[in-house]
C-alpha cells in the first residue's frame, strides 16, 4: 500500500511537472505586466514593460504588448504638443487592447485611416470605469491640455457605478500577494485559472465565504431605478471633474446603453460616436469568439468610426 501511494505521488508530480513544461514551451501561458499606482494616484502599468498576452483555450489569441514611458500599452509615446493634432483614446480592457499586437491597434488604425495626420494615444487600462478615466484626466491636466480631442470609452454596463473616485491600493496589494506570486510563476496554474478550470473552486468558495445569491430578473422599476442612479452618479461625476463637450465625446454602443442615459446624452449636447449599427450590420464577427472583446476587424470598424467623427469635428 505505501509503494502504491508513494508512486502515485511520483507519477502525479512527474505530470505537473511534464504539464508545466509543455505550458511554457508552448507559451499557453499570459505574462501580465506589473500594476501599480503612481504618485499621483493613478492606477496603470510599470512603463517599459513587453510581453506576450495569451487569451483564449489553447493560445487562441496571442498578442504582444508594450507599455510606455507613461505606463500604457501603446506603439508610440505620448509627447502632445500644439504643433500636432493628437487623438486621446481613454478606456478599460477595450482601449488597452491586449488582445492585439501593439503595433496594429485602434489607434495605428485610425492614424492610418487619417492619413498619419494626426498622433493617437492610448490610455487603456482593464478595470477602469469613467471614474477612473476623468480622474487620469485630472491628475494630469496639464498633459491632457495639450491634447486636441479626448474620447472615453463609455461602457454602460459596469462604468458608472461610483459616484467618486478612490485609488484601489486593495487590488494593488492582492495582485503583490504570494498567493499571486505563486500563480504568477507557477504556468501551469496560471494557465488553468486563464481557461476557467478552477473556476468552480474558486466560485464554491465565494459561495461559502457571502452565501450564495440566486440571480433574480429585474424588474422594469428596478431597471428604471438602476438607470438613474447611474445618471447621478454622472452628473457627480462630471461636476467633480469638469467635461469641456468641445474637446471631449463618448465612444459607445447605443444597443447596451439606457435610454434615459442617452436621451439625457442628446438633451445636454454630449457628442457621441456610436458603433452599434456598425456592428450589428457587419457580415463578418467583430468579436472574438470565446469573449466579446473587439477582434481585428471589430477594431477596424471602430477606427472607422472615430476616423469619420474626427475628420468632421477638425476639418482634417
């Protein structure tokens, strides 16, 4: 019996360690570059940071990133001046783009449609809500001053439940935990968590830690309810941190946004640049196939977008 659990225990860990070689041999694994928050209080990357961002079931995406001297992913460095017309694209996992090579993002794609007339920058960073995005803006006006026209990226869904802003030294501190750590280094693991195999652990143990919650519709009210409080907390928001409408518009899809929230949109003249229909009459996917992360051609067709809203809005 003890020769049967000893050599169990050899085979088992022979396979996590054949197992762990094959994941970083055939690089199944992510790298994620290191997060941090400045002195300014602003949450984003290490700068001068490359790597190789891996997403999907056996490596169905893999993308080169590089952060820049400002902490972004991004081909080029942002050094806005009045002699160039420069673009700010601002926004979550959606703007950061790690789900393509840095060198063919949103942003190359709209330089290129517009005839390099114009510089783009990227601040992309997953996790941020508009919060997050008027607060960079804030904490680094004088940057921004010099920028020509700014863009948020505007996700119903999760970007406007906060009416102020905090820096998550929280998150910070748990992604430096050694639980992380070990992830981290540990391929293997770091592969199984990126596919959701231990997901169902580790979905148990919130369970147990807050109880489970049974998902319950929602009523018309409590949308209603929903949707305003989120316009409040815009309009904290906004009075917070100031909006100049001239310089600034909403990238957004008018399909997953509240029509209270659009209506108000129209009636106090935010500019928006809407990619729904696009989407919706697109022949091909423009998203990926395993998350709803925009793909090559969904970023395309973004470019597109902004490409004609910005032709018009600065007589290119």
């Amino acid at each position: 019996m003890k020769k049967l659990i000893l050599k169990s225990i050899i085979y088992v860990f022979l396979i996590i360690v054949t197992l762990e070689f094959i994941v970083r041999a055939f690089h199944l694994h992510t790298e994620a570059p290191e997060r941090y928050i400045d002195k300014f209080e602003v949450e984003k990357y290490l700068p001068n940071q490359t790597g190789y961002a891996v997403t999907g079931n056996r490596r169905q995406n893999f993308s080169e990133y590089k952060t820049n001297n400002f902490g972004f992913n991004s081909f080029r460095e942002f050094n806005p001046s009045e002699n160039k017309i420069e673009i700010a694209l601002i926004g979550d996992s959606f703007i950061e783009g790690f789900h393509q090579d840095y060198d063919v993002s949103t942003g190359k794609k709209i330089e290129t449609k517009l005839n390099n007339k114009v510089e783009v920058y990227e601040y992309g960073y997953g996790g941020y809500d508009l919060a997050n995005q008027l607060f960079l803006i804030h904490a680094y006006k004088d940057h921004f001053k010099k920028i020509d026209h700014i863009i948020f990226y505007l996700k119903y869904e999760n970007d406007l439940e906060r009416s102020v802003f905090t820096p998550n030294y929280d998150r910070i501190a748990m992604l430096k935990s050694p639980l992380f750590r070990i992830r981290d280094n540990f391929k293997l693991l770091s592969y199984a968590s990126s596919i959701g195999i231990i997901d169902p652990i580790k979905n148990m143990a919130i369970d147990i830690m807050h109880g489970k919650k049974e998902q319950q519709s929602i009523s018309d009210d409590e949308k209603l309810n929903e949707d305003l409080k989120n316009l409040e907390n815009f309009k904290t928001l906004i009075n917070t941190f100031g909006f100049e409408k001239d310089r600034m518009s909403f990238l957004l899809d008018s399909s997953a946004t509240s029509e209270v929230f659009l209506n108000y949109f129209n009636d106090n003249g935010y500019h928006i640049i809407d990619f729904s229909n696009t989407f919706n009459s697109s022949t091909e996917p423009p998203t990926l196939i395993y998350d709803m992360h925009w793909n090559d051609h969904g970023r395309d067709l973004i470019a597109s977008e902004i490409s004609t809203f910005i032709n018009n809005k600065l007589n290119l």
